[in-house]
C-alpha cells in the first residue's frame, strides 16, 4: 500500500493528474451525453416499453462507468509512466522511449475506442433481447458518440503532451506513421464536425422513416435541435483543437523567421510532433544553424583577410589577377623584437606584439584603411583597395602619425613606419586552390625600405614626397619635406617627407608661417629644426649620394 501511495504522489508532480483528469472528463461528458440522448431526448419509450429494462440500463451505465473509469485511467498510467520516468530524470530519450511519446495520443485514442465499444456491445446485448430495435438504437448512438469522444481525447491527448513531446524531439525527428500529418489532421476535423453529425441525423430520419419514432415528425425534432446544437459545440472545440496543433507551430516559425531577419541566429523554434510541421520546424532550425555557422566563417573569414576583401569576394568573386590601383601603402615594423624576444618568455613576446598590432589595426581602421597582411613583427597597410577611398595619401599619413602617438607607449620597443603612394596591381595572387588578396608594385617596396630608414630616426616616421603632393592640404600641411635619397633597390632618388610636432604643425595650417614678419618667420624656421633631426634640412629637397 505505501508502494501505490509513493507512486501516486510521485504521478502528482508530473502532468500525469491533467492527462489523466482530461481524458476522464472527455470520456465522463461522452458517456453521460450519449445514455442522455437515449434516455430523455430520443423518443424510445413512447413505443417501446422500457419500464422493466430501465432500471436495469441505468444501473448497467453506472456500473459500467465507474469500471471503464478504473481501467481507462489504469490503462493510461501504465501507457504514460515509462514516459514520464524518463522525462521526470531528465534523461534523453532513446529510441523505443521517443517512439512510445509521439504514438502515445494515438495509443489513448485506441484504449478509449476499446472502452467506448466495450460498452457498446455490452448494452447491445443486455437490450437485445427485449428488443432489438433499442438495441440496434443503443449500438449506433453508442458509436456515434464514441467516435466524436475518441477523436477529441486524441486531440487533448497531443495537445497536453507537447512539452513532454519537445523534450523527445530534442535530438531529431523520426518518421512515425502513427502521427497524424497536416492532411490527415483536417480530415479528423472534417469528420468530428461534419461526417458523424449528419451521419447520427441521417440515421435518425431513416429511422424515423422505418418506423422505429413512429409516424409523427414532430417527435424527431428535439432529437435533431439537439444533436445539430451538440455538433455544433463537439465541432467548435475539435476544429479548435486541430487548428491550433497547426497553427501554433506556424507561429511560431512565422515569429522566428522574423527574428532571423532582425539578425538573430540563435533562434530556433519548438518542433511538436514528427508531422510535416514537425520536419518543416527541424528543417527551419537546421537552416538557420547552417547561416550561423556561414555567419561564423564568414566572419572568421573576414578576420583572416580582412572584411572588406571578404565582402568583395563573396559580391564579385575570387579570380586570380589583379587590376591597377592608386593607393597609398603604410609599412610598420618592430624595433628590435629579435633580441626583445630572445630576452623574454614566448608569452611575453606574444603578449606585446598582440598589443602593437591592436594599436595598428585601430590607427589603420580608423582612416579607413586595409590591413593586409601581418608579416612576423611587420604589419603592411594599404588605402584605396580593395574598396577605392577619396584622400588616400592623407588617410595613410594621418594613420602614420596617429601610429607614431600611439607606439610611443609599447615601452620598451618602437617601431620604424614608413608611406609610400603610387599606382601598385591589387588582386588574388597564388593557386587557384591556395590564393591571397594583396597589392604589388613599387610603392610598397618603397614604403618597406622608408620603415627601414625610419628606424634610424628620432621619430620613427618616414614619408615620400608624392605622398605629401596627394594627401589634402591640411594633412600635408603637417609634414615638411627633407633630403632626397636613393632607397636600396630602387636605382632612383626618393625625397623624405617628416611630420611635424603637433603644435608646430598647427600653426603651420593655420597660415601663421605666411602672416608673420620676416623675425617671426625666423622663430618659426628655428624651431622646424627642432622637430626634426639635425641632418634634415628645412626646405627644400637637398640630394644624398648615400644608398640606403
């Protein structure tokens, strides 16, 4: 006895008490309405004396109900326990598990068919011999009704069954012939609401024609208001129910495409049953993880050879080759990183050029720039490919200076930065199974060999000229030109081009160099020196036989 009394509290935690009481209350109101219908709206005893088999029927009827009651409810428990074992310990589902939970509706729906026709035959044969034509009566509202209540205990039954059922589906949805497909569904529908109401008025216009209600049409007319008024309300909440096990999940799918719109890849919707619905809301979560995980290499992607080389190739594709391009290309490279890492741990030196390639991303995204390439501790940087830029000379110098600023703090390296404009071919270079996005040409060997030179400086920036003549006025107004050199492996000079000190700079954009008197003017020129080093002249181009 403590062993039943252990199970039902435990059945009383899980949705065992609502399954059980819907599926007793479907089959009670059933049950009542049909020996009702017989007992007081059909006119049976008006031609047929019943009066010694009416005790008997009600008798029968109770009886009969409360041990359907007892073995309908046993029935369920036994079909539904294995079920909520697994779901109440939070197991996965297995197989035979997943199976028993999706055919389980269709599992309750034969157990009530089998009580329903249990009772008919048994009424059937208690009020056969007395009169076959009751019994005949008895059997066909008896079925009529059980079918209307087996048809709705199926619908519950799914319908509670649905987070139970989620849980089941988590790990994918198996073919299932026992469930109900979206045809199917709306022919149950049609069958609750239409087939067996006309079937029962039909039934009884031909019986009324045989005779069995005698001659008087009015005696039928009850008989018919009713049973039209219970279809009426049978088929409201059949039709409810088949088209809210339809449209809920369309919903929701509905909802979830309009997330996934908003961006919002981690949605995914609830999938019900294994129906068509089921699958269409496996396949739509399936879709969307396929755009997360494109999501994720494209960004991965785009991390790798930068967005906007990402971006044009998924827009205009990846052939090999390249056209020409005028750019601006900004070369930065470490000061001492060789013996720096020999001296420290690999964490450390990692750490710190980590951090040197934060500062140079940021300065280089900021003027709208393209990273290129990482080359050890050399960083290569170019603006006006792959997407064309206005000022592209003032970008790459105003990226260079902020550069400057901002690598003054990785203590203890620095770092030479060197800019270089010019006409370079930008495209896919390599294999067509193993390619890159790059840019070749002049420029960017200028560029390389000016982060060399820079590297001897005193503030580790180093321009040509021809990009100080392309960059707008007030960034060019910040760099003053220098000495012209012959750059290793050119064969041809190069003019220098240095920033100047914020504040001197300013002032020269202002126009204060040009307003001021000839002793202003030479204050002005006295502290350009300054900014700059010594071996640098102030003005114009001064040639160095020196190759660097």
């Amino acid at each position: 006895m403590e062993r039943w009394v252990r199970l039902f509290r435990w059945l009383w935690a899980t949705p065992w008490p609502v399954y059980a009481l819907t599926m007793v209350q479907a089959n009670i109101i059933g049950a009542v309405f049909v020996f009702s219908f017989l007992r007081f709206v059909l006119p049976v005893d008006r031609f047929l004396d019943l009066d010694e088999f009416r005790f008997l029927n009600q008798y029968l009827f109770i009886g009969y109900l409360v041990l359907a009651f007892i073995g309908g409810v046993i029935a369920s428990t036994l079909l539904l326990l294995p079920v909520l074992r697994v779901d109440r310990a939070g197991a996965e589902f297995d197989g035979a598990i997943r199976r028993r939970t999706l055919r389980l509706p269709f599992h309750q729906a034969i157990i009530s068919g089998t009580m329903w026709l249990i009772g008919t035959l048994l009424f059937a044969a208690v009020n056969v011999g007395h009169s076959p034509r009751l019994a005949l009566i008895v059997s066909v509202t008896s079925l009529l009704g059980g079918s209307t209540t087996v048809l709705i205990s199926y619908l519950q039954a799914e319908r509670i069954m649905r987070p139970i059922t989620v849980r089941a589906l988590a790990s994918g949805v198996p073919a299932n012939r026992h469930v109900p497909g979206v045809r199917r569904r709306i022919f149950l529908g049609w069958a609750l609401t239409t087939v067996i109401p006309i079937a029962g008025i039909l039934l009884i216009l031909t019986g009324h024609w045989f005779g069995l209600f005698g001659d008087d049409p009015g005696t039928i007319l009850v008989a018919l208001a009713v049973l039209a008024s219970v279809a009426v309300i049978a088929g409201a909440i059949g039709m409810g129910l088949v088209s809210d096990s339809i449209a809920d999940p369309v919903r929701e799918m509905q909802a979830g495409v309009s997330r996934v719109k908003q961006g919002d890849l981690e949605t995914r919707v609830t999938i019900y049953d294994s129906s068509e619905i089921g699958r269409l809301a496996q396949g739509f979560n399936e879709m969307v993880t396929g755009l997360q995980e494109r999501e994720a290499i494209q960004d991965l992607f785009g991390r790798y050879v930068g967005e906007d080389v990402a971006r044009n190739a998924l827009e205009r594709g990846t052939e090999l080759g390249g056209q020409e391009r005028e750019v601006a290309v900004l070369f930065v490279d470490l000061t001492g990183s060789t013996e720096f890492a020999a001296a420290h741990e690999p964490a450390e030196v990692v750490s710190v050029l980590n951090e040197f390639f934060r500062i140079a991303v940021e300065a280089v995204d900021s003027n709208g720039g393209y990273i290129n390439k990482f080359q050890g501790d050399a960083l290569l940087a170019v603006f006006g490919a792959p997407l064309e830029v206005d000022n592209e000379a003032g970008r790459a110098l105003r990226a260079a200076r902020a550069l400057q600023s901002r690598l003054a703090e990785l203590s203890p390296l620095s770092a030479g930065i060197g800019v270089s404009y010019g006409t370079v071919i930008a495209g896919h270079i390599g294999h067509a199974k193993r390619f890159e996005y790059t840019v070749i040409g002049d420029p960017v060997n200028e560029a390389a060999r000016l982060t060399t030179l820079a590297k001897m400086e005193q503030g580790h920036v180093l321009a040509s000229a021809a990009t100080i003549h392309h960059a707008d006025g007030p960034e060019a107004a910040r760099w003053v030109l220098g000495q012209s050199v012959e750059l290793r492996g050119r064969g041809i000079m190069t003019q220098l081009a240095r920033p100047l000190r914020p504040t001197l700079a300013d002032r020269w954009q202002a126009g204060d160099a040009v307003r001021r008197s000839a002793t202003d003017a030479g204050s002005v020129a006295s502290a350009a020196s300054d900014a700059r080093p010594a071996a640098a002249p102030a003005a114009d181009a001064v040639v160095d036989d020196a190759t660097l």
